[in-house]
C-alpha cells in the first residue's frame, strides 16, 4: 500500500476524534474540564455575600489551588484564570468578613 492511502485494517479517524484535544463548544470560557477552578470562582463570586464570606472564601482559595494544579498537571485543560480569581476575591473576602468580626468586637468592647 501507498503511503498516502491508509490501510484497510485502521479505522478510519473521525472529524470528531480530532477536534476532541482543540477545545469545547463554549470556546473554552467555561472550564468544565477543571471543576476545582469553576467551583472555585462561584464559590469566591458568592463569598462576596454577607454572613457567607468566611464559610465560602476560604474553599475558593483551597479549591482555586488545586485548580491550578490540575492544569499544571494537564496544561489541555483550562481554567487557570478561574482559579486566580477563586484565590484572589476569596482571599480578599476571608481577610474582609475577618476583619470586619474583629473590628465589631473591638467595637463593642468599646463601647
């Protein structure tokens, strides 16, 4: 057989099979592939609400590293962005509601 035929006993490949490694429909804005990264930014976005700041900020920034690990690990894999932001704002939110409880309780000693 020629080198440009392919021979009768591989199966052929699908268009499918080739754009599995390029990305998914959503051009990769969503990172599926990386649910540590995705929960970490809901988990970070929410913890902007109060009273479930601390409860949510400190998984975001747990979760965001072990997000960024996962695409260390599988650079096909997005997400890293995601992650940052589930680090950062979650990060900024704990060290907020944080502060905040601590600035109420030297508030009312005070008083």
């Amino acid at each position: 057989m020629s080198q440009d035929q392919p021979s009768p006993y591989e199966p052929p490949v699908l268009q499918a099979q080739i754009l599995d490694d390029e990305g998914d429909g959503t051009g990769g804005l969503i990172p599926f592939k990386n649910p540590q990264a995705l929960t970490a930014y809901y988990l970070a976005v929410f913890s902007l609400i109060p009273c479930f700041g601390i409860l949510l900020g400190v998984p975001a920034v747990a979760l965001g590293i072990m997000g960024l690990g996962a695409r260390k690990r599988n650079p096909a894999i997005k997400g890293s962005v995601h992650a940052w932001i589930g680090i950062i704002l979650g990060g900024g939110t704990t060290l907020l509601w944080v502060g905040s409880i601590i600035a109420f309780i030297m508030y009312t000693r005070v008083r």
